[in-house]
C-alpha cells in the first residue's frame, strides 16, 4: 500500500477516536445512570460497535482455511474472543437496566405495626479464631431491632465457643456431624427453631467474619412488605484490602474486585428480577425456607441455588444496595483464588442441576438467563485472559500471524469498540473498571478458575466444599511461587520475544509490515499486566486497619497535664497520635467520643507524634468493635483515583527494589 494511502487511512481512523472522545466527554451532562431508556441506548450501540468488531474479525482477519497451523492459531484464538464477546453482550443486556430500593425500603419501614417481627440471625462458624467470631457476634447483639435471636453454628464443636457465647448471652448450637457444609449447618439449625414454641419470621444469615451495622434488620425487613418476596439480598463491603489491592500498593485508590458485582451488577439484575443470594448479609422469610425444605444442597454454591429454589417455588429475591455489613476478605491470595474457583465450581453444579437453564423446573425465561450468564462469565472470560497473554508468542517464537490486521484496520475496529466501551462504563460505574488492573484481577486465578469450570460442567458431582480460611498471621512477606510460576515464565518469553524482535531483523515477520505493530503494541501490553500479576504474587505484610478510618480528634490525660492530639491511625490495640512527643513508657487515658477514658501507655514516637498502646475493659473494647465496623458508611473505596494509583504503584514498586 502507498504511504500516502496508509496515513490517510490511519488518520480517518484517528478521526472516529477523537469523535467517539468528544462525545464520551459529554455524557456525564445528559446521562443519567438511574434512567433505564438512557442505560440501554448507551449498550445498544455498545453492541453495534462489538458486531462490528466481530464481524470485522471474522472477516478480515483470520488465516484462510486449510489445514495449516496458522488457521488453528488463527481461528482457536478468534472462537475464544467470540465466546468472550457473547458473555459480554449479555452482560450488556443485564446492565441495560438498574433498579435502587433504598426509597422503597424507607417508605416501607416498620409495615409490621406495633410487633416487630421475631428475626433469628444466623452466624455459622466452622474454623475461624476468636477475634473474628467476637466482632460478628456483638455486632449482631447490637443491632436497633429488638425482636431478635443470636445463635451461632459451630461445626467444629468447640467448647471454648459455647462459653463464649453463654457469657454473650447467645445461642450456641452444634451438631454431631458436618454433612452437607455450611448449608447443612444451617439447615440442621432451621430444624431445630421449627421445634421452638414460637418460630422466628424471618431468618438472616451472617458469615462468621461479617459484621452487620445497626439498621440491617430494620432496612431488610421493611422490603418484605411485598409479600411475594422471600428473601432480601444487601452488599457485601470489606474493611480490609483483598490481596491484589494490598499486594500491589493500592488498597487507598482501586476498589475491591468485588464492587463491581455489588454496587452495579446486582442492582442491575434487580432490574430484571433475577438477583441473587451471595450467602451472608441476607434475610429470608421463614415460610419461604419451610416451602423449599431447606437450604439446597446440591451445590457448593448454596446461596445461587437457594435463590433459584425460591424462584422455582413462586418466592421473589429482591436486592437492597445499601452498605449495611461488612467483612473480612481473603487475606492470602491462595485463599482469594480458592474462594472464586468454588464460586465457579458450585455455578457449574447448578448448570447441571434441575434448576439448571434447561432442566425441567417453574423457572421464568428469565432466571434462566441468569444461570445462563453466570456460565458464561465464568467459562469464557478467564480462558480468554490466559489466551490473549499466550498467542502473541505464537507470532514472536513461531512467525504464525494470528491476526492478521493493519494497523489503520485495528484503530478504527477494536480501538473504536474498546473506547466507547470504556466512555460507557466511565459514564455508568465512574472509576470501576480500569483495564490493566481488570486484567491482572482476572488473570491471577484465571487457571484455577478455568479447570473448575470445565471439571464442574464435565463431573459435577463428588467436590468437597472449601472452607475460605481468614485471619492468621500476616506480619511477614509471602511468596506465592506455585502461583506465579506460569506468570513468570509468560513474562520472560514475552520479554525476550519483544527485545529480540525489535532489534534483530531475522526474528519472526519482519515484513508483516504495519500489522508487525499491532503485535507489539499487543506484547507490550501484555508485559504490564504479566508483570503487576507476577508482582500480585509477592504478598506483603498486614496489619490490622480498619480503611474507613478518618482522623479524629481526642483528648489525652497525663503526667497531670491534658492535651489535644490528632487521632491518625486507630486500631483495636495501637492508636497514633500526632502532636507533642511524651516520652516511652508514659501511662495515661485517651478520651474517644462513645468510647470514654481509655488506659495508654507510650510505646514509641512517630515523625510527626507517637504511638499508645491502648488497655480497654471489656465494655470499651466492645464499643470500640462497634464503632469500627457497625457504624458509619461503607468501608474501602468506591471509584479508582488515577493520581493515587500511580502513586500506589510507584511505591511498591520501591518497596520491590530495595535490597
């Protein structure tokens, strides 16, 4: 091709960019993210943009048919990309529409009249320390609705548990076995509230490391004033960093992975009516749980199959997007990518189950769908992230051209496609997704994802259910070396392959001409998110933080003086105070607001302060449980900030560097 025709070609291209730029730019103004007409134009021509994309791949860009190993690459590559588009198209659909309860849920409250309705809260316990048990438990005492019952499940019959909660005042149950995990704990409690003289109204359900906040029982159960609804579903926020955002510096400026889901995913499915139980933070209306016998148990994934349970059997599941718990997330990222393949594993189960989308059942078209989607996501998206790392090596190590595209081709195709996509996104979910980071989300547990999915479609029975461990010790630097191995050597092959073809003539196509720089954009691309996944894996020490904190302000009393000091930094033992340095060892009381005189004592300076170890009573200590994580707004961050995440970025990688 002319030169003069290239560049011309290319700069039309530009020009589509910078149209679709401008026009992204604008949408803040006039779109509003809670209007279902606006949502839906925006993912119709979304769509248009993906059929175009895609029909220009398969037209355009594949090997010719034969049988040839350029045709494989060429074509196996493109089957994965359709597949993942088809995931994404659906997902498209889901997101087109979004429904808030929140003013429901207010005009609804207290429906019940003068008698609350009698609530048992759940709190099921198999392996986890004291420190993470005592924070859900007297979070769930505290709750405002008095009409209530605290009971906790120990499978692990432990008897320093049942003391525990006699001297808390609740309910402790055991059971001579563990059959059925966690859905057979709670299930064998259920029976056992059947025998009670009065049986509760409704149930919710608390994993052991969830803490409510004050008004999730009343805030829940105002949305059962519908009586067709069998069970309300709320977020699931976390007051620490999970391991991609702590491991890479990030944990005060990326969100948690699981935002996505919560805050714009399932309201999204509300919208259609197909959200979903996720397990803890929930409540379910005791008649609705006796209809259904019970909590399933046919998959690993309880809450999912409950909720088609309940569909199958006439009952809603309605989502309330308020931050009305929060947890703890997997600390370790052996435990994170354990607890996403078990999602994968038990959505798979239900796939083949009777409630799957093609088995004989009650369920509407739509919650078939539902099932459907989720296959999707699970089946396609991680696949498709370990190939676009893998096939550019193809090109470099073998000379074979799995795309065969200009680059003029690929601006004006993908590149128009993949900004609208992200201008759509930032318009609905500002600060949600960014691309790298998704990516090294995704690929970190792409493999053991990937073999759940195939092994649960092909053999669904016959998988013990994984317990997601929590809390431990986390004072020291952990490699994940299993883990990062195939990430490592990905890295290296596509390093040496970038160097090698940039500067020696003989290696791979050098005269693909244009489309050799569609490649190394591709490879270098894939080098960042290679290395900040290998970087993932390099798991770094913690300390305990609560990440809602704000500065605060208190009062210290010692050595007959009284002093007001910033409170920077508080944890259930250290607080960190900035202002006049008292000398190592010095004892005093730190006044809190709804804490009271705390005992201190100094046990170190800062640069700009000191550090006090704090000596609460058992009813301070309590208060202070409560003030972390049962009042308040949402822990963690809600959109990415740029600026924060180059920071982030920039000071892990100088921790890295150090010798």
């Amino acid at each position: 091709m002319p030169d003069f025709l290239y560049f011309g070609e290319l700069g039309s291209s530009t020009i589509h960019l910078v149209l679709i730029l401008g026009i992204g730019l604008m949408l803040p103004y006039w779109v509003d993210v809670l209007n279902n007409r606006h949502r839906a134009i925006l993912f119709t021509i979304t769509f248009l943009l993906a059929m175009r994309y895609i029909w220009w791949r398969g037209a355009e860009t594949l090997a010719p048919a034969g049988w040839t190993i350029d045709m494989l690459a060429s074509w196996s590559l493109f089957g994965f990309e359709l597949l993942a588009m088809l995931g994404s198209v659906s997902a498209m659909v889901v997101m087109s529409r979004i429904r808030q309860r929140s003013e429901e849920a207010t005009q609804n409250a207290g429906w019940w009249g003068q008698i609350e309705p009698r609530v048992a809260i759940l709190i099921a316990t198999y392996n986890e320390d004291l420190d993470v048990l005592e924070r859900t438990i007297i979070g769930a005492k505290s709750l405002r609705h008095q009409n209530k019952e605290v009971l906790v499940l120990d499978d692990s019959r432990r008897d320093w548990l049942r003391d525990y909660c006699s001297d808390q005042g609740v309910r402790y149950m055991r059971r001579p076995d563990n059959k059925g995990s966690k859905a057979g704990n709670i299930n064998h409690a259920l029976e056992r509230l059947a025998e009670d003289p009065i049986p509760p109204d409704f149930v919710a359900v608390l994993d052991a490391d969830f803490i409510p906040h004050r008004g999730f029982i009343s805030r829940c159960l105002a949305l059962f004033h519908d009586p067709k609804v069998g069970l309300v579903q709320t977020p699931q926020h976390f007051f620490n960093a999970d391991p991609i955002q702590h491991n890479l510096g990030i944990s005060h400026s990326y969100p948690d992975e699981q935002r996505f889901f919560f805050d714009h995913m399932q309201p999204s499915r509300d919208g259609w009516g197909i959200a979903f139980c996720c397990g803890t933070s929930s409540i379910c209306r005791w008649q609705a749980l006796r209809d259904i016998g019970g909590l399933p148990t046919e998959s690993i994934t309880e809450d999912f199959l409950l909720t088609l349970s309940l569909q199958d059997k006439g009952w809603k599941t309605v989502y309330l997007s308020e931050p009305l718990t929060e947890g703890l997330a997997p600390e370790g990222l052996k435990e994170y990518t354990t607890q996403r393949a078990r999602w994968c594993l038990g959505l798979m189960q239900i796939a083949r189950s009777r409630l799957g989308p093609f088995g004989r059942n009650n369920l509407r078209l739509r919650d078939r769908w539902s099932v459907f989607d989720s296959v999707l996501f699970w089946t396609t998206s991680f696949p498709f992230r370990i190939a676009v790392v893998v096939y550019p090596l193809l090109y470099w190590y073998f000379s074979i051209i799995v795309v065969d595209a200009a680059l003029a081709e690929v601006v004006t195709y993908f590149g128009c496609f993949f900004l609208w996509s992200q201008i759509v996104q930032r318009a609905l979910m500002p600060g949600m997704v960014m691309p790298v980071l998704h990516d090294v989300g995704q690929l970190v547990s792409a493999i053991p994802i990937s073999r759940a999915a195939f092994v649960g479609l092909i053999k669904p029975k016959g998988h013990p259910f994984s317990v997601t461990a929590k809390g431990g010790d986390r004072t020291r630097i952990v490699v994940q070396w299993r883990m990062m191995a195939p990430f490592l050597v990905l890295l290296i092959l596509t390093v040496l392959a970038l160097l090698m073809g940039i500067f020696f003539d003989s290696f791979a196509f050098y005269d693909a001409g244009d489309g050799k720089w569609v490649v190394i954009f591709w490879t270098i691309y894939n080098v960042v998110v290679l290395f900040l996944t290998v970087l993932a894996c390099v798991e770094l020490p913690r300390r305990e933080r609560h990440i809602a904190d704000l500065p605060d302000r208190g009062i210290l009393v010692a050595e007959g003086k009284v002093a007001r000091y910033w409170i920077t930094s508080l944890t259930m033992e250290v607080a960190r105070l900035r202002g006049k340095i008292l000398s190592v060892g010095t004892e005093g009381t730190l006044r809190l607001h709804g804490i009271g005189d705390l005992p201190v004592e100094v046990v170190g300076e800062t640069v700009d302060g000191m550090r006090v170890r704090l000596m609460p009573n058992p009813e301070q200590r309590e208060a202070l449980m409560l003030r972390f994580y049962a009042e308040g707004a949402a822990p963690g961050i809600e959109r990415a900030r740029l600026s924060g995440l180059m920071m982030g970025l920039g000071r892990r990688l100088s921790f890295s560097s150090r010798p």
